[in-house]
C-alpha cells in the first residue's frame, strides 16, 4: 500500500495493531497454559504470602510478550512510517525482550532469582531505552536525567509485579493505564507512544479472561507483570505533559498511581514491622480490602476504578490552569494519605 494511505489512517492503523495483539493473546494464552502445566511450570501456594489456593500454571506473561512483540514487529516491518519515526519502537522490543527473558528465568529457575540480579538487569533494559531516545527529558544535567530513567522504569517494573496478587488486578489497571498514555499522547501525534499503548492493552486484554476464568486459570507471573511494567515505563517517558504548565509533568504519577502507591504503602509497613521492603508480606492494600469484607471482584473493581479516576486527573491536569492542577495534586495526595492510614489499622495478620 502506498505511503499515503498509512498516514491518513492512524486510526485505523491503531485498531488493527490493537485487535491483532488482543487475538494474538487470545490463541497464545492457551498454548502456554498447556506448555506450563506440561513442563511444571506452575505456582504452588506453599508459602503464607500465596493468596491463591490451587496450584495454577503462570506463563500468561509469556504469552501477553509474544503478542506484544509479534504485533509491534509487524507494524514496524509492514507500516510505510518514515524510519526516524517508529525508531522507538526497538528500543522497547529489545529492551522489551530482555525483561522477557529475566521473567521467564525468574519464573522457571527453582528458588527465582534474588532481587539483586534482578535489580541489574532491570537497569540494563532501562538503559537500552536511553539509547533510543526515551528518557527523561524535563531534568538537566543529562547524566541525573539518565539516572532518573533508569530509576522510574526499575521503579513501575517492580510496582506492576508487587501488584499482582489478585486475578485481573495488575491486568486490568494495566489495560486502563495503556489507553491513558494513548490519550494524552494522541494530540501530539507520537506515533510510537499511540502504538504501543494500544498494542499493550490489547495483549493485557487477551490474557485476562484467562486470569479470570475458573476452569482455564494462568497467572501472568514475574514474566508479564515486569513486562507490563516495564512498556508502561517506556510509554510514560514518551509523552508530552507540558504544552500547558511544568505541573503536568506529575500526570505519569497519577496514570500509574495504584501499583506505586501500593508499593510505598506495602514499603512503609515492613519498615514499621523491621521487615526488608524487598521481602514478602501481605501488607498489600487489597489484602487489607479483603480482610475488611471485600470480595475479590469489588477489589479489582475499584481499583479499576479508581485508576480510570486518576488517569482522568492526569488528562485534566495537562489541560487545565496550572493554579488549577496544584490544588488537584494536593486534594489527591491528602485523600492518598488518609487513605493509608485507615488501610494501616487493619490487622491483616490475624
């Protein structure tokens, strides 16, 4: 198809890339849900941390990167997109195909690997990105801003895993964050960001009957969970927050509030309790939803909710009056704190 075409059809483009990763995911999740049970590749809850209580295969992560590394391969190779304009795009494949491989190492290796060899790789992948370009761009000097990259992406990779301790939790404000950065991006025409957004929650959104289902039930595992992380990172880094007031730039925070939240919540209580942050509890907020009476499906539901809430303030924010934005921050970071608070004073050990 000539050139022309492609460019005055983005949207169309997005859909197609969207609906292929969604029913890549679909027939893919079936496949290494067999691969896992064949090969034992399966999470026992044999631990007090497990919140599961059947053993249940967990290479859904697998099959949510394949079909997200599949689609953005075919777009890059088949789209007529000037070379310069979707060079991004293999800076989150490559950097992509390394957190892939750390998963699926992590996953599959008895005993997992530690945090420290993880941490290493993470800050490797996150380097790949500064080489194509997606970085951090508002902080001078360029060696803090490359610093800073490598922190953030590390910091939302690990936040998505910690997060992923109940069916459709991670995956789905996963799905919701994507179309978020897809939003904010569509005015400034990123290409790569719009692309790789919709690719990213179409392969989440393939995957998730399956995490939800009873008879045909995966888990994404380490393997999804800091893939998820680590696209979402690099999408974060490739949108404008700006154009209106330096304040937006907090819009990534808010858009991926849940799972960083969570991590500082869960961070501040096994420091309270004398526990390493990096060891596991079940200090989660959702587990201290459920001990209050909240079924897991109303949980999911309003952390959902609550990220569409947030992912809607980040919208605003990049849009509205900066003296309008500040005393939205602030009323956000107040009800967060209050919020952990109450969370805190549930006795999630009894």
């Amino acid at each position: 198809m000539p050139e022309k075409f492609f460019i005055q059809s983005q949207p169309l483009l997005y859909l197609g890339g969207f609906v292929c990763a969604f029913l890549a995911s679909l027939a893919l999740c079936p496949i290494f849900r067999l691969v896992a049970l064949k090969f034992g590749v399966i999470d026992h809850p044999s631990t007090a941390i497990k919140t599961h209580r059947e053993p249940t295969p967990y290479l859904g992560g697998a099959a949510i990167a394949l079909s997200f590394i599949i689609t953005l391969a075919l777009v890059r190779t088949f789209s007529s997109y000037p070379s310069g304009t979707l060079r991004s795009l293999w800076g989150i494949l490559y950097g992509g195909t390394l957190v892939l491989i750390l998963g699926l190492t992590d996953d599959t290796v008895s005993g997992g690997l530690s945090f420290k060899e993880k941490f290493v790789v993470q800050f490797i992948a996150g380097a790949i990105l500064l080489f194509y370009d997606i970085q951090v761009n508002f902080v001078h000097p360029r060696w803090l801003a490359f610093f800073l990259t490598v922190v953030w992406v590390t910091g939302v990779m690990n936040s998505l895993n910690i997060i992923d301790i109940m069916d459709g939790l991670a995956g789905g404000i996963a799905v919701v964050a994507a179309l978020a950065f897809l939003f904010i991006s569509l005015p400034t025409e990123q290409v790569y960001v719009n692309m790789t957004a919709v690719v990213l929650a179409g392969s989440v959104l393939g995957f998730l009957p399956y995490n939800l289902s009873k008879k045909r039930k995966m888990f994404m595992g380490d393997t999804g969970s800091l893939f998820i992380g680590f696209v979402l990172a690099a999408l974060s880094l490739g949108t404008e927050y700006s154009t209106e007031h330096n304040a937006g730039i907090i819009a990534p925070i808010l858009i991926l509030g849940v799972p960083i939240y969570d991590t500082f919540f869960v961070a501040w209580l096994r420091y309270r309790k004398g526990k390493s942050p990096f060891m596991g509890s079940k200090d989660h907020f959702a587990l201290r939803l459920e001990k209050m009476g909240f079924t897991r499906h109303q949980i999911v539901s309003i952390a959902v909710g609550v990220t569409v809430t947030l992912s809607f303030a980040a919208w605003l924010t990049t849009r509205i009056w900066f003296w309008y934005a500040v005393p939205l921050y602030a009323l956000i970071f107040t009800l967060s704190y209050f919020v952990g608070v109450w969370l805190a004073k549930v006795d999630i050990e009894k």
